[in-house]
C-alpha cells in the first residue's frame, strides 16, 4: 500500500503536469461559486480542498494496479515514458515522489 504522502504528492503532480488532470480541475470550477462568493475566490477553499481528496482518492484507486517492487519500477518506467521528456523540473518532481516510498523505491531506475 502507497502511503498517504506519495499519493497526494502523486496527485498534485499529476494536476501540475498531466494535460487531461490539468484541464479537468480548470474545467471543474464552478463559476458561479466565484461570481456568488466573490472574485478574491476565498469562499471556494474548501470545496476546492474537497475536489482535490476526490481527485486522490481516484488516484489511489488506480495507483493500486502498481503493488510491491515491481508495481513500483512499472509505475516509474510509465511515468518517465509519459512526463520525463517535459522539463529537467518535471523528471526532478518524479525523483522527489518516488524518493517518498518507504519500501520498494525504484533505486536503479532513479
């Protein structure tokens, strides 16, 4: 089981570099939240905090499909393939999330 950290860590890389999770959370605001409670946006704090659980939740759900070493080395080699190529600070965030496993971390990879 990844731990807490790694998959909320997970998640907000995925909402930073992900295209299809970047463009959900932009497109999932709800505009009228913002025209009722203000433009300084102060009021959407917790849903948004709410929407971001949801968001982790699903992405434990599948970073469950990755269980033990091997898991762990086929989620890195995945997310290399798919993010690695973006930017130096990109692949430096994937390091930073797999050096937050306490068990099975991918050493030869990184």
């Amino acid at each position: 089981t990844l731990s807490l950290r790694f998959v909320t860590y997970f998640s907000r890389f995925m909402l930073t570099y992900d295209t299809s999770s970047v463009n959900w959370w932009r497109d999932s605001v709800d505009t009228s939240d913002v025209l009722f409670k203000g433009a300084n946006g102060k009021g959407l704090l917790q849903p948004r905090l709410d929407q971001f659980a949801r968001f982790a939740a699903s992405a434990e759900v599948g970073l469950a499909r990755y269980p033990g070493q091997d898991g762990t080395e086929a989620l890195l080699e995945l997310m290399l393939r798919r993010y690695g190529d973006i930017s130096k600070e990109c692949l430096k965030q994937i390091c930073f999330l797999f050096a937050l496993l306490d068990d099975c971390q991918p050493t030869k990879q990184l």
